[in-house]
C-alpha cells in the first residue's frame, strides 16, 4: 500500500500540528491503520490506531491530546497533534495492513506492535519548550 506523509514542522510546547497519510490504491476501509513515531536514539513507538471500521485506539502518553481520523474519499488517514510536548518530538510514520481485521490491528497497536506491511517515509515533528 503506497504511503505519504506530509504535515510535520516545528512548533512551539502546547502548539497544534496535523499530519496527513495519502492512500493510494487501496480503500481504507479495508485497511488497519496506524501512526507510530521514533525519536532520535529511541525505539519506533507506537502513537494511535485505526481498524477499517473506524474503530480507534491511542498509547497513553497522547490520549486526550491527539485525535486519529480519516476521509475515506479523499483516501486521506490524519493525525491532529494538540497540546504538544517536547517529548513529542519524533519522526511520525503512518503504516498499513490489509490483512488486519479492526479487533487485531488495534490488539497490534495496543501491544506496540509493528508489524505492519507497508509504511510512509515519515514526517518530522519537532517540538521546542
């Protein structure tokens, strides 16, 4: 599933940004969808999830702050980054699965599984305090 990213940039503690994640070729109802990000000298950590029925899942450290969603008609899956922390700061990746039912690519995710078989190239986020 090819995939691009787009929206990073660098902001200020408590600014807002909103990544977006084009689809090409696949309808995103058939897709798990997911946003992870890395952080220089980190491990690629999970963020939120989306299964193709729209059912949505987030980590811990940005629930309530970040909300995932998508416009199946423009094939667009989007991430709305608020309240943003310098800990946020990261290169964000948006990934897909057609072989993920909604219940297992929110378990994935949940898990910090990364396991997914197609991935964009990233966008960066960088948050200054």
């Amino acid at each position: 599933v090819p995939l691009v990213e787009s929206g990073g940039g660098s902001v200020q503690n408590g600014g807002s940004l909103r990544l977006s994640c084009l689809v090409s070729r696949y309808t995103m109802h058939n897709l798990g969808m997911a946003w992870f990000r890395q952080a220089p000298g980190q491990e690629r950590e999970e963020v939120a999830g989306m299964g193709g029925d729209g059912s949505t899942i987030y980590s811990e450290s940005v629930e309530g702050r970040f909300t995932i969603a998508r416009d199946g008609g423009k094939s667009v899956l989007y991430l709305h980054l608020n309240s943003l922390r310098p800990e946020d700061t990261g290169m964000y990746y948006c990934a897909a699965d057609s072989r993920f039912s909604p219940p297992t690519c929110l378990s994935r995710v949940r898990a910090g599984n990364s396991d997914f078989t197609s991935w964009g190239q990233g966008t960066q986020v960088t948050v200054s305090s």
